[in-house]
C-alpha cells in the first residue's frame, strides 16, 4: 500500500486511550476519535468496531480506494494501522464536523448563511467531477449523504466515507448489485428496486443533498401535513406553482441570493427525476451553477406517486444511525 503506517501506540496516545471524551461519533463501521500526535496534527481516528458486519469490507475499500485519490473537496486519509486486533483509519481532522451537524440543527443552521451553504454545494458538486471523472480511477461513492459531507476551519465542503464505494471501468456506465447499501433518503429508485447502481445513482443523492441544504430539512423526515409528499415531492409542486422561494431555510431569508437559490432547486430538481437518464451528469452540475444560462425543465422526480414505492418497505435497518443496508434481490 502507497499509504503511511501509524504504531499502534501512537494512536492510543493521540486518543487518549480512545476515551470517550475524544469520541466524534460513531458510524456501521465504528466509532471515530479525535487525537493530536506528537507533531500537534489534530487526527480523526475511525476504529473498527469488533461486532461490526461491514468493517472489514469498508476498511479495504476505503485503503484502497481514498488513498489513491487527492483532491480539495475530498477528505485526506493519512494513514492506517493494522496492528494486534485494532484496524484504525487516520484521517485529517475536519474541526466542523459534518454538514449535518448544522444544517439539522435549530440553533447552528444559522451558522450557514447563504453563501456558505452554495460554497458548500459547489465544493461537493466538484468533488463528484472528480470521482466520476477526473481521478485515476472512476468511483461511485453509493452513501452520499450530508453526514459524509465534512467541512474544514473554512467551511470548504470535503465528500468522505469511502467504505462501500464502487470502481467503474472508463467504459462502464451501469452495474447491478444484489446487495443494496446506502441510507434511505439517498438512495435512488433504479438502485432501491432493481440494484442498478451508476454515477447517476450519486447525482440523486446529490440532488437530495442540494435540497436540503436549500431547505434545511430532511428528506427522509420530512411530510406534508395532509399529503404523502417527501421533500422531493413538495419542491416539486413549490416549482411547479412559482412558488419555490417558499422552499427556502427561514434562517437563511435574510441572506439568500435568490437567483441562486432558484437555480440551485431547479437544479436539484433535475437531479432527483426518476429516470437516471433524464438526470446530468455531474460536471454538467458545476457547469449549471456557475452559469446564468436557462436550465431544462424537469420532469417528475422519484417516489412522487404520493405513497411509497412497495419495493422499498423491504428494506432492513441494521443501525440507528442512518447507516441503511438493504438485502433487495435484483429483478
């Protein structure tokens, strides 16, 4: 491996101990610690848990994978330890946690005024280009979410958690799978009913991504009173009716660009149709927001039939933390 190698003891100094005062959170995979090394770097310590059903996997993945890619919207791996029974991840610390972290949350999503929060949505969009297009190696990261958006001091958005991502050959456009992982809200119709999964299955979740943040709400909580309408669903008829302002994170009124804000919902929109060929590709995104010129319209987005697709009352939950594993049998 063309990574560095931490001593164990090392680790356990960083972390003191992995005391659960350094504890950052914790994920299918394991916990994840704060530490300082000797130097005063300040490290994210991911730690395989030893009842963990997906850690092993992720671990390789995630070596394999993260430590090959360098980009400024991509989280920075530094390095591993594999030593006695301890399989340790060492990541750049992101001293702001997670976009989640503020954007749920009624007093700290006032923390992100309008222009962090489009700064935050373009520097995921380019991370993306990256992945599906730019990097030695064309990935699917297939758990997009705002919890694996990590933001640095600056607030400059950096895509993680690489631990069930998918490598795709330069000819390679769709793959099928018969067991389908992601968090449910994220996970596009094409991969939750029949395990098709492509960079377009990204650009869903993406676009989900997008609306929330405009939104400050959540999609797989989210409910009209009186309607069967997830946060897809009610953009949509917002759009629909010119009323898309509407759709816009109360804390945020003061600061929003409007324009901007049109724009980004349209283009979530786009991503977010139900047919992964109607959706753009990701450096079509980037292109579309720094751009002023008109969008396409879109089309209906996915799971707007007011009820849930029955396919997707199937899917088993194996954790509280909105780490979804689906066993969906591909049709």
């Amino acid at each position: 491996m063309d990574l560095p190698t931490f001593d164990l003891s090392t680790i356990v100094h960083a972390t003191d101990q992995f005391s659960s005062r350094n504890e950052l959170g914790k994920g299918g995979y394991g916990p994840v610690y704060k530490g300082v090394l000797s130097n005063g770097t300040e490290i994210a310590v991911k730690r395989l848990s030893k009842n963990s059903d997906q850690g092993l996997q992720e671990f390789k993945t995630e070596v394999q994978l993260i430590a090959k890619l360098q980009h400024r919207n991509l989280v920075k791996l530094l390095g591993c330890c594999i030593q006695q029974e301890e399989k340790l991840l060492i990541y750049e610390l992101m001293p702001n946690r997670s976009l989640d972290y503020f954007i749920f949350d009624d007093a700290r999503r006032k923390l992100l005024d309008w222009t962090k929060r489009f700064h935050i949505i373009s520097g995921t969009a380019r991370g993306l280009v990256y992945l599906h297009q730019d990097s030695r190696l064309r990935i699917i990261h297939r758990d997009l979410k705002t919890s694996n958006i990590l933001l640095d001091e600056d607030m400059n958005a950096k895509i993680s958690d690489f631990g069930i991502a998918r490598t795709f050959a330069a000819d390679q456009t769709e793959a099928k799978t018969k067991r389908v992982m992601g968090t449910h809200g994220y996970i596009s119709p094409e991969y939750a009913v029949r395990g098709s999964f492509s960079m377009k299955s990204d650009v869903f979740a993406f676009g989900v991504i997008m609306l929330e943040v405009v939104s400050g709400r959540k999609n797989r909580d989210f409910r009209v009173p009186d309607q069967n309408l997830n946060l897809l669903g009610h953009a949509w008829e917002l759009w629909n009716e010119g009323r898309a302002l509407e759709l816009v994170d109360e804390s945020v009124r003061d600061s929003v660009i409007e324009v901007e804000a049109l724009r980004c919902i349209q283009i979530g929109l786009l991503c977010v149709q139900g047919r992964p060929e109607d959706r753009p590709n990701m450096s079509s995104v980037v292109h579309m927001l720094d751009d002023d010129k008109p969008l396409p319209r879109p089309r209906l987005p996915a799971f707007y039939s007011h009820q849930e697709d029955s396919s997707l009352s199937n899917h088993t939950i194996y954790s509280a933390n909105e780490v979804t594993m689906s066993l969906l049998a591909a049709r």
